[in-house]
C-alpha cells in the first residue's frame, strides 16, 4: 500500500477480523459478525464487507456455510496438546528406515493419488527446457567434465549458486559450495563430517523421516526436541538438552519445517544458533524448501546468522525447480573439506551432465520467473487443499497453515494408527498419505498424517480426499 494513503474499507474489515480471530474474540468453529452486521458497524456497502470475506476465506482465516454465514477456520487459535517441555532421550538405535522403505515402495506407484509424496507435482517444473539443456550439456561439455567436475562439483555451478546467496545477502565463495546428489546427500554428509557413531544429536520432533534415517546409518542418538505448530522448535527445551547432553549436533529446518510447515521467527533464529554456538555444536541446516516461500521476501535461516562457520547449510534443485535430477548442494563453511571428502568416498559427484544443465538454465536467466509462478501456484492450491479438509474432514481436526513449500500437517480429533490407515487407503482407493509414525522414532504422531497440496486439487483428486475422509469418518465412530 503507498505510504501515506489510507487504508480500504475492504482491508480494515480484514485486518479488523484477523486482529479479533488472534485475540480469541471468534474462536475455531464460531460464526463471525453477518455481513449486514459487519456493513452497518463499519458503517460500508454489504458489497465491500463481502469482498472481505471472500479474501479472509481465501486467505484461510474463515469458512463459509451455505445459508449459515462464515466461521472461524479451525486451525487459527485451535489449542494443540501441550508438548513436553523436556526433550526425549532415544538411548537405542533408531529403527526406522525400513518403516520408510515401505511406506514409499507402496505410495510410489503411478497409479496412486499422490496425497504422500515427498515431491511436487511434477508438471510445475520446466521439462522439456531442462531436457534441452542436458542434450546440449551431453554435446558441448568438455570430455574430460567427468573427473574434472568430481566433487566439490561443475565450477559453473557452484559459482551460479554463490551468486545467487550473495544476491540474499550471504556471502559465500564458490569454494565453500559443495555438489551433492541431492539434498538427502549434503545433509547426511554434514552430519557425518561433524560426528563419529555414539554421539547424540539434537532433531525436532516431529522430524523429517531423512533425519531419522541417517542417525540410524551413522549409528547415532537422536535427542527429539518439540517443535511447536505455531512458533517451531521451543528454546527453552533445546537450553535444557545442552545443559543435560553432550549434544555434537543439530539438525534443524528454519524455515517451512518438514512435517508441520512451522518457520522460526528471525529473533528465534538468532536465540537457537546463540545457544548452540555457545556450546560450539554445529548445526545441519536443512533449506530444501527455502526458495518456496509465499511472501514478497525470501525469509532468513541460519547460514544469514552464521558468524563462526558452524552451520552446514544443505539445500537442492529438487524441490524447486528439477525433481529426479537429483543436485543438490551443502555451503559446507569450514567444514567443506571434511564434506567433500566423504562424498569422494561415496558418491564422487552428483550426475556431471546434470550439473551442468541446471548451471546453463540459471545463466539463461529465467529461474527467477519460474520461481515466481511456482510459488503463485503452490499457495493457491494449499489454499484449496485447507479449505477441503474443513468442509471435509471430521470435526475437530487440525490443520496447520505453512507460509510455504506443500505440506499440510493434519491432526486428528482422536486416535488411529495412521500407518493402518494408508494400508486400507491404498487397497480400497488407491491413495496415498505419509503417516505421522514416518516422523518420529515413536509413536506420538500415529493420528497424524502429511498430505502433499502441490496437485491440482481436480475432480479425481476432490473424490480421493472424499474417500479419506468418510474413511476418518467411519473411524471416529
């Protein structure tokens, strides 16, 4: 809005409801003031009033009934249990991968609603450009790419990335960007950098199930911190963990937290990495999704904080712009030796002609634009995909609204086994969730699941999340 013009009457009804819904005027459920109400106490046209709401509806703040007027969207102020204050110790190794095996063997299959998908829709993504690209890569590169771009990786790449960082702020040296085959691969090899087998590490709880599964690799303790739905990894919990544990590391998402969608505030972004820096425990950043955000400015992590080279910050190209290429990257800092190291005795290198494809499409300079739409499609259809759940789902269920990337954390008003309840999905209707015991080395967040809203949201999909719900339905009877 330019400065010093006055507010619409169609944005101070907003920001007048948003405001009452914050403070618990309306809480989750309650029907808000009619609109003729809200016309003569604001003394406008029903017409602007409507306008409003439609935007607050849109927005995720309300929903309407037919004939009954507009209420209160479930997830805003809904109390959620209580998390523990105290963080969990799992003394034993975790079991999990195979649980995760399992789980996306089974929700793989291209003929299965993919509601559980740990990717986007792969029609938002520029394909057929992309596959330009990496003929002409296979053509025009250099015959001997593929020992000289070994790790750290395609020096046009790495360059493109730093550049890109420094645009945001971040300085960092094409030198200190590490190529990995994927992100799952930066963010297990900076764990392995920072640790050797028996240590404990600090991951939220719920966590993404990669976490997870490279502690159980390592031979590692998971410590599970509580991540808050509303303000992300509580500090009073992790200040108790370092004073009790000799904790090596963190592994942490600032922003568009995998499950929950939750993003730390910036002043609790600086208060973490203080608490952790004081401890010297370095931090596995995850930022897989940073590019995803549906605000104007892309928010900060912890490598923008990082005044003593302790984050390993790992993000990739999967998530936003070439899923199956598998580039990823670690901003390894002083640890970009070790990092580079251990992938040389792994992986050597992510796929050399698909380094250098997604360097070309950068230069090209249409990333940028490509973004921009993605992110315009991504929180439209998580708009569409919350207000199904409410019209849908059983009362009482929760939905967490992220600021970004796809996910949208669901919890249920009573218990069920989630992992059940994706095998009866997927033999009666063909249709996938993640279920909440991917998240966890427990099994606290059984009646939780993930549900990817990157899909188009069309009249297959609208039937599939029908049949999940009459199936919740049933069960809570």
């Amino acid at each position: 809005m330019p400065s010093g013009r006055e507010p619409s009457p169609a944005i101070i009804v907003i920001e007048l409801i948003k405001q009452q819904i914050n403070q618990q005027v309306w809480l989750p459920g309650e029907r808000i003031p009619s609109i003729r109400k809200m016309s003569q106490l604001q003394s406008i046209s029903p017409m602007t009033v409507m306008k409003a709401y439609e935007q607050l509806e849109l927005d995720g703040w309300i929903y309407a009934k037919p004939k009954s007027g507009f209420f209160v969207s479930p997830h805003f102020n809904q109390l959620l249990p209580t998390p523990p204050q105290q963080p969990q110790v799992v003394n034993q190794s975790i079991n999990i991968n195979r649980h995760v095996f399992e789980v996306m063997r089974a929700i793989k299959q291209p003929d299965v609603i993919p509601f559980g998908s740990a990717f986007p829709d792969p029609a938002l993504f520029p394909m057929p450009t992309l596959g330009r690209l990496l003929s002409r890569a296979v053509k025009t590169m250099p015959y001997d790419s593929g020992i000289t771009d070994l790790a750290p990786g395609c020096e046009s790449l790495r360059r493109a990335i730093s550049q890109r960082y420094a645009k945001a702020g971040i300085n960092v040296s094409a030198e200190q960007v590490v190529i990995t085959s994927g992100a799952t691969e930066a963010l297990g090899l900076g764990l392995a950098a920072v640790t050797q087998p028996g240590d404990m590490v600090v991951i939220e709880s719920p966590a993404f199930y990669g976490a997870l599964q490279a502690i159980e690799r390592l031979h590692l303790k998971a410590v599970e911190i509580p991540v808050c739905p509303a303000k992300g990894l509580g500090t009073k919990a992790l200040a108790s963990c370092l004073e009790r544990y000799p904790i090596k590391a963190c592994w942490l998402m600032s922003n568009f937290q995998n499950p929950t969608g939750v993003s730390l505030a910036s002043e609790q972004q600086r208060a973490v990495y203080d608490l952790l820096a004081a401890r010297n425990v370095a931090i596995i950043e995850d930022d897989v999704y940073g590019e995803l955000y549906y605000g104007m400015h892309k928010p900060p992590c912890f490598k923008s904080i990082d005044s003593e080279g302790l984050v390993i910050h790992c993000s990739s190209f999967s998530k936003s712009l070439a899923p199956g290429f598998r580039v990823g990257w670690a901003l390894a800092g002083r640890f970009a030796q070790q990092v580079t190291e251990l992938q040389f005795m792994s992986t050597l290198s992510a796929p050399v002609p698909n380094q250098h494809a997604i360097a070309s499409y950068i230069k090209e300079g249409v990333y940028d634009s490509h973004l921009r739409q993605l992110r315009r499609t991504l929180v439209k259809r998580q708009q569409q995909m919350i207000k199904a759940i409410y019209q849908l789902f059983p009362a009482g269920t929760t939905v967490t609204k992220s600021d970004g990337g796809y996910f949208v954390w669901v919890v249920l008003p009573f218990d069920l086994d989630s992992s059940e309840l994706l095998t009866l999905l997927l033999e009666r209707y063909r249709i996938s969730i993640a279920p909440g015991t991917l998240f966890s080395s427990g099994k606290q967040y059984r009646h939780c699941i993930r549900i990817n809203s990157s899909y188009e949201l069309t009249a297959q999909n609208y039937e599939a999340l029908k049949a999940l719900a009459k199936l919740l339905s049933s069960h809570k009877q």
